[in-house]
C-alpha cells in the first residue's frame, strides 16, 4: 500500500487542510469564479463545502489539482 503513495504530491495532507489555505488564499467568490463548482458560489461554509467536496469525486479532483497548481511551490 505505501507503493501506491510514492509519487502522490497530496499525500498526508488532507482535504480540510487543502480547503482551509485555499480559502485563505482565494476567497469564497474567486474560487467559485475559478472552479465554477456551486458549493463555493451559493452561500459557502467551510463546513458544507467540506462536505460536498468528500462526496464529489470531480469536485475534489478539482479542487487538487487547482492546489497542486497553484500552491505547491
């Protein structure tokens, strides 16, 4: 199982913690602006967007790959 991890950048680094620099970063307006997912643009919360991004696979790939990008230096 750890062979599987080798080459994945995000791995340790969980998804509240991804959310929560993105958000100190971007903002809920500019990100819902740059990922065009609704769970940031509709009356966000840390706590529902979580949720949503845990139960939507393209919304959380989405959300990695826009933080690999953009803050992983």
């Amino acid at each position: 199982m750890s062979g599987q991890q080798l080459n994945n950048p995000l791995h340790g680094i969980k998804l509240a913690t991804i959310l929560e620099q993105l958000f100190k970063e971007y903002g809920w307006e500019e990100l819902g602006a740059t990922l065009n997912i609704n769970a940031f643009k509709n009356n966000p919360t840390y706590k529902s967007s979580l949720k949503f991004l845990r139960t939507t696979p393209w919304a959380r790939e989405k959300v990695e790959q826009f933080y690999l990008k953009n803050m992983i230096d």
